[in-house]
C-alpha cells in the first residue's frame, strides 16, 4: 500500500478544470459539426490522424491506441470506408488480420485536415512572444507528465525545431555509424553526407531551405533537410531517426513538415533519392504521396545496392 497522501478535491478545484476545458475545447472549436470547417468529427479526424501515422494498424490496435469502443471504432472505418478515405488489406503473417491505411484520397483528405490544424495552432500562438510561447508549453508538458498522458507504452513526446550550432556535426556523425551498423555501407556515405551538408551551409537560403532537428528528453533523435534543387522542384534529404525513437510517428512528422514548407515556398514537385533497402523509410514516402519513378543499381558506398528516385507534385 502506498504511503502518498492525496489531496481531496474540493469544488473549487474541480471547477477550476471544467472552466478550462470549457475555454479549450471553445478556442480550437471541438464542438463544431465539422472540424476545422470540415466533413469530419473529431474522432474521425483522430482516426484519420493514427492512420496518417502509423504503420497499418489492425482495428484492435488502433481501439487500444484510442481508448475507443471496439463497436463505436467499427461503425467510424465503415463510414470512412465507404467515403474512400480508409483501405484493408491482409497481413503478410496472419492473413486473417486485416491491417488498416489511407488511400490516396484519405492522404489528402488528411493533409487538408493537417494544413487547417496547423494554421489554427498558428493563430492561437501568434499574439504571444517566445517567453509566452515558451510558458505556455512548458505548461502544456506540465499537464501532461501530471495526467499521465504518456504513458512508457505510448507514443513519448518530442519537438522539432530548426538547427542550431553542432546539429549538422551530429548528423554527419550519425548517418556515418548508424548505416555502417544497419547496413554496412562504409565511409563514403558518410562522405557524401558531409558533402550534402557543406552545400546546404554554403547555399543556404532559409526562405526556400529547411532543416529540422526532433529531439526528445533533450537528445537529438531525428533529422530532416529540404533544399532547393530547382526553382520549382525541392529535395528531401537526410531522413533519420534513430533507433532508440522509431515507432514514434516521428518520421512521417518529418516528412510531412517538409511538404508542408515545400508547399509554402512555392514549389511544385519535392524529389528525393533513397535506396531500395530502406524500407521503413520507403513506407513514409509512399504513405506521404511520393511516388517511385526511377530504380538504378549501384555501388557508391556498397555492393549490392538499388538506389530509387521518388517524386511528390505539389497541389496548391
């Protein structure tokens, strides 16, 4: 038996938490017919959200994941189904499970939702400074470690955020190791890594460039780059995540701030180039849009290899 006291709740203390999610759930308009001017309810949109995120889910994950109604989850995926925004198809290992996506219209339909989502925040955090934005999500991570909103078996919290001094060292050094240790590729990826770094510090141009460091608990676990490869076509480079925080939606976070900033910027087409071993990175360009244009094998860092252009075009 614990020894921990626990304060009883008075009135005022409960009233105080229902005044603020009255306040909150009025500010991002929860209580809207459609979400974010939207055909969609808030469940369908969260459900639309983990299917954005997740890698083919079965339905009694994602009612675990959400805490929903097995029942209620079901009558939410026929609904999107029969809209055309949600697929099934059977697990490779267990064909009697049925793993759960987006189609193409359920991507875009997502990425609408997405884009709204992101301008609302926008607005919401635009009249306040960098200390206030800085209070308010210290405050925010506040509520959440105290209502035990990540649990060790859910997604952990992480930030993006644009880099700073040492972050291009740190993503020369872990390209390097990281893909000698999955892959075995030897010391000319690091070499053209370091090579792609140098020209985005020579040539950057942070209207139409980008590069985004996540980090969790204060450790650096991800990266990203977009740069400019012609006026109207960008490149994603440099996607890692390091094993330590997979499976944490922060990869397709990283893919999707890039389309966002590439739409931003003007452009009409995002390229990237990646090997055919890769497939976790494979699966997050196909999920975000891109598709597979071009194969070439080659032998730049390794024997063996299938290097794959993908493309995205952009629409306004």
């Amino acid at each position: 038996m614990s020894n921990t006291a626990v304060a009883p709740r008075g009135d005022e203390e409960v009233e105080a938490v229902r005044r603020f999610n009255r306040f909150y759930t009025r500010q991002i308009g929860v209580l809207n017919e459609g979400l974010l001017e939207s055909p969609f309810t808030l469940a369908e949109a969260r459900v639309l959200y983990e299917l954005a995120h997740q890698d083919g889910p079965t339905a009694a994950a994602l009612a675990r994941d959400l805490a929903l109604d097995a029942g209620y989850l079901s009558r939410l995926l026929r609904g999107l189904r029969r809209r055309g925004l949600v697929a099934g198809s059977a697990a490779e290992a267990d064909r009697r499970r049925s793993l759960l996506s987006l189609t193409r219209k359920g991507r875009e339909a997502f990425a609408r939702l997405d884009r709204r989502s992101r301008a609302q925040v926008d607005a919401l955090l635009g009249p306040l400074d960098s200390a206030g934005r800085s209070r308010l999500l210290a405050a925010m991570g506040t509520v959440g470690s105290l209502l035990g909103a990540a649990p060790k078996d859910d997604r952990e919290p992480y930030l993006l955020r644009p880099h700073q001094a040492g972050d291009l060292g740190w993503v020369v050094h872990r390209h390097g190791a990281l893909y000698a240790q999955e892959y075995g590729w030897d010391e000319r990826f690091e070499a053209l890594v370091a090579g792609v770094v140098a020209e985005f510090v020579q040539h950057y141009d942070p209207k139409r460039e980008r590069c985004w460091i996540a980090e969790r608990d204060r450790e650096i676990v991800g990266s990203v780059f977009l740069v400019r490869h012609t006026t109207t076509t960008a490149k994603l480079r440099l996607l890692l995540v390091e094993p330590s925080a997979r499976g944490l939606g922060i990869g397709s976070r990283l893919v999707s701030e890039c389309v966002r900033f590439a739409r931003q910027a003007g452009y009409r087409k995002i390229t990237l180039w990646t090997n055919s071993v890769l497939h976790s990175a494979r699966r997050l360009y196909e999920r975000a849009g891109f598709e597979l244009v071009r194969k070439e094998p080659h032998a730049l860092f390794g024997e063996g290899l299938v290097g794959e252009t993908w493309e995205l075009a952009l629409r306004p």
